[in-house]
C-alpha cells in the first residue's frame, strides 16, 4: 500500500505562491490500477512527478506499508529516449551496472518483444516513428521490473489504433506481473477503459472517485464504460474550471 | 554531397583559374597560372623549403589549438557549474569576444615578444571562444527532461553527468571543436605575418615582398590542403568514437 496523506506542492512565481497541488490524500493498494483524470494543468504530472521522485511536496507525506523503497518506472508524455543509443540500450539503460550484463541483455530482449519492436532492437531514436519511441519508453520502464509504475499520459501521441493497441498491451502486462500502476491522463475514456479506479481531479485537488469494477478487455462502446463515463464528466463538469489570472 | 560533385566543382574552379591566366582575362603577375603554381610547389617541396614552413606552422596551429582546448574547457565548466562565477566573468569575456585577435597583435607584440609565444598567442585567442562556446552551451542546453530519466533509474550525479550530461553535451562541443579548428588555421597567416622568419604565414609574405605571386598562391594551396585534412581527421575521429554525431558535424562548417 502507498499512501499519500496532505500532499501539497507551492511554487514561487515572482511574488506569488502558485498553489498546485492542495490536501491530497490518497491509497494506492499494492497491485492496483489507478487512473488520475482530469483537465490539463489540474496537477496531475505534478502529482506523478512528486510519486517518482522527481519533486518533494511542499507539505504532507507518503508512506508505504512496508516500509522499502518503490522500483519505480516513469513512462513520460515524451519517450525521452538518449539520442546516442540504439533501443536496446536505450531500454536497459537503468540496468547497467546493477544487474549481471547476460540478465540485462535477457530482460532487455523480453521488454523489447513485448512492445513488439524485436525488429528494431538495433536502431536508433531517430528512425523511429513516434509512437515507437513511445513504445521503448514502455519497455525501458518494464525492464526495471518495476513495483510502481508510474504512467504520464504515455499514449497521448499515438494514434488511435495504436494506443488502443498499447492499453490492452498494459492491461496484459498489469494482470501478468501485477505492478501498483498510476496512469494519469486527460481522455476520461481512457481512464475507464484502464483503471479499477478513477480519481478525479480539479485545480490541485482530487475531487471525485469513481469505482470501475468491469472485467477487462473493456469495449469503448460497452454501454457500462459510457455509464462510468459519463458520471466522471458529469462530476468533472459540474466543478467550475480555474479561472486563469 | 557525393564525391563525384565534389571533384566536379574543384574541377571547374581550376579550369577556370586556368582559363582566365591562359587567355589573358587576368595578368599571369596577378594570377599566375595553375601549371606555374604546381611547378613552383614542386620547386618548393623538392627543396625542402615547404616542409620546413610547414612543420613550422602545423607546430603552431597544434600547440595553439590544444592550449586553447586545455583554458577553454575547464573555464567552460567553471561557468557552467558556478552561476556566480558566471554573471561576475561573463561581461568581460563578451567584451573580449568581440576583439579581433588581430586587432590584440600590437599588443601582444609588447608582452609577449616576436617570438613563438606572441605567434601560438595569437591562433589561442582566434580559437579560444568557439571551443568555449562550445563547451559551455553544450552543458547548458542538455535536456532537463533527460536528467529526470538518469533519476527515476537512481543515478548518483556522477552517473547523471558520465552518461546524461557528457553525451548531450557532446554535439555542441564537437562544434565547437571544429570552428575552433578552422579559426586557428585563418588565424595563422596573421600569426606569421609579422616578426616571423618561418612558417607558411611567413612564406606566402615574404613571397609577396618579392613580387612571387606563384609562391604565394602555393601557400594559399597548402593552407587551405592542410585546414581540409585536419577537419577530415578531426570528423573522422569523432565519427569513430561517437557515429551518432554525424548529423552535427555537418551544422559545424565554419
């Protein structure tokens, strides 16, 4: 279980503090599949970001029941692939150094077939498509085996059929190896179709939670997800957005 | 660009150097023709004479080019790792940077002497700036983005700098590295031109005292000759070592 108690998280921008993350508290339970929606600047990345580490909250804590710290992997909106190395190396490039190179180099293979790029194992970012960059990205996070993984809106990018293609791809890999997996994203669909859960939120806040208890493949035209739906846009709606300064 | 275009385009250039001398467009003193110029380059090479300018001056541009690399690179990382050393130095050294070299030469004169000091002082300054440049917006522009992947893998900062920020930076400083280059052989005739009693620099003045536009032209040649093949073994050593930067040494034709 990872928890999150009273999470806040203030910038400083010139003389004001931007206030963008406020009161949040949240359980993931361990194995779960949490979807985060909504609109874009609501704190979700930052929400994600302060998950992985890459920012400390302004107040509040995060704790895991057990106690050891998180493997964690981030899929970003970009791949953020390194340039200077081909996609194997780009995928195991968390691994070098910690794992024994013969394991490093089976892992590396069985994340690159996973995201079906086994054909491209030796190119390099700048002959690949988009949404296959994407792809290493999924499987450079897969390969640290992680218990946490932490997904920013990884399938913006890509087009429909492929990003259909890769949530039932994810879906496959949560139910095989069972990871806490966050996925933050602004298509409520998506967070239907993905999450046991959706989390709602608002101007730094989470403001609703919609239980989603279908079975998996879920259908976009299945009349149960268009009924989860349509209550997290109704509940998303009714909020007032922000009013820029 | 193909090979083929290449040889096309130096073909043409000297059929029309040719063309102009043979025909008489331009005096044979102004431009002597392509045939009077390799036949004095073969004069020169057989006596030993180019050589010895040459020796002299690869010695200087070497000497220079790596002095510049050793001030450049660590002032560049000072900069890059001290904001306040930066806004404290970095007026000055834009001051500095829009002074010719050249224009330093009487100066340089005063302090330094004729010797080899004020020569290789002289190609320092005219390469100094782009490898800093180089170095410092390389370190500058690396993606952030990028850092926060070496994170989430748990990088210490030494992992973060070895295989984040080193290979980011490296397309800017090969840049730099190479306008450095081809600064320091421009800076070099100007080097010799003064106080000088060897070097290509020396050669090709001393050749115009003596009304030998042949000579001259011939260590026009050799310079240029000699700037192309370092450029090919500086392109080819990082081809080698990082083949990732081929697209970038193409922005790096100074």
């Amino acid at each position: 279980m990872l928890e999150l108690s009273g999470i806040g998280r203030r910038y400083r921008v010139g003389a004001e503090d931007v206030i963008a993350l406020a009161d949040v508290d949240i359980a993931f339970p361990s194995g779960s599949l949490t979807t985060l929606v909504g609109r874009s600047g609501c704190g979700k990345t930052t929400l994600l970001r302060i998950l992985a580490g890459l920012e400390q909250p302004s107040e509040g804590e995060i704790r895991r029941s057990d106690g050891r710290p998180a493997r964690i992997g981030v899929v970003f909106q970009e791949a953020r692939l390194m340039p200077w190395l081909d996609v194997s190396a780009n995928v195991g490039f968390g691994l070098r150094g910690r794992v024994p190179r013969a394991t490093a180099q089976e892992r590396c293979a069985a994340a690159i077939g996973l995201v079906g790029l086994s054909a491209f194992a030796a190119a390099m970012p700048a002959q690949l498509s988009g949404g296959m960059a994407q792809r290493v990205a999924i499987a450079r996070a897969l390969v640290q085996e992680p218990d946490l993984l932490l997904l920013d809106e990884p399938f913006a990018a890509l087009d429909a059929f492929t990003r259909r293609a890769m949530q039932n791809e994810l879906v496959a890999i949560w139910q095989r190896r069972r990871p806490t997996i966050v996925f933050v994203t602004h298509d409520v669909e998506e967070a239907v179709l993905l999450g046991e859960r959706a989390l709602e939120m608002q101007a730094g806040r989470i403001v609703g939670r919609e239980e989603i208890a279908l079975p998996y493949p879920r259908d976009p035209t299945d009349p149960d997800v268009n009924l989860h739906r349509r209550r997290i846009l109704a509940r998303l709606m009714a909020t007032p957005a922000p009013v820029p300064d | 660009m193909p090979r083929f275009t290449t040889i096309t385009v130096f073909a043409i250039t000297l059929a029309l150097w040719w063309l102009a001398s043979r025909s008489g467009w331009v005096s044979a003193f102004l431009l002597p023709a392509p045939a009077t110029v390799a036949e004095t380059l073969g004069e020169l090479i057989a006596s030993g004479e180019l050589l010895r300018h040459t020796l002299v001056s690869l010695r200087r541009v070497a000497l220079g080019y790596v002095l510049a690399i050793a001030f450049a690179v660590p002032l560049a990382l000072l900069f890059v790792l001290s904001r306040r050393l930066r806004d404290m130095f970095e007026p000055l050294l834009e001051f500095l940077r829009q002074i010719p070299p050249l224009a330093l030469m009487p100066l340089l004169m005063l302090w330094l002497g004729i010797g080899e000091t004020q020569k290789v002082g002289i190609i320092i300054l005219s390469c100094f700036f782009p490898i800093f440049l180089g170095v410092r917006g390389g370190f500058d522009s690396v993606d952030r983005k990028l850092i926060d992947v070496g994170t989430v893998c748990g990088f210490s900062r030494s992992q973060v700098m070895l295989r984040i920020v080193l290979p980011s930076a490296l397309p800017a400083i090969v840049v730099g590295l190479r306008i450095g280059l081809g600064y320091s052989w421009r800076a070099l005739v100007g080097a010799e031109l003064i106080a000088s009693s060897a070097g290509l620099g020396y050669m090709i003045v001393d050749a115009e005292n003596l009304a030998r536009t042949d000579i001259v032209l011939a260590g026009i040649l050799v310079i240029g000759v000699l700037g192309l093949l370092a450029d090919h073994l500086l392109r080819l050593a990082i081809r080698r070592s990082a083949p990732w930067l081929a697209g970038d040494l193409e922005m790096a034709r100074a």
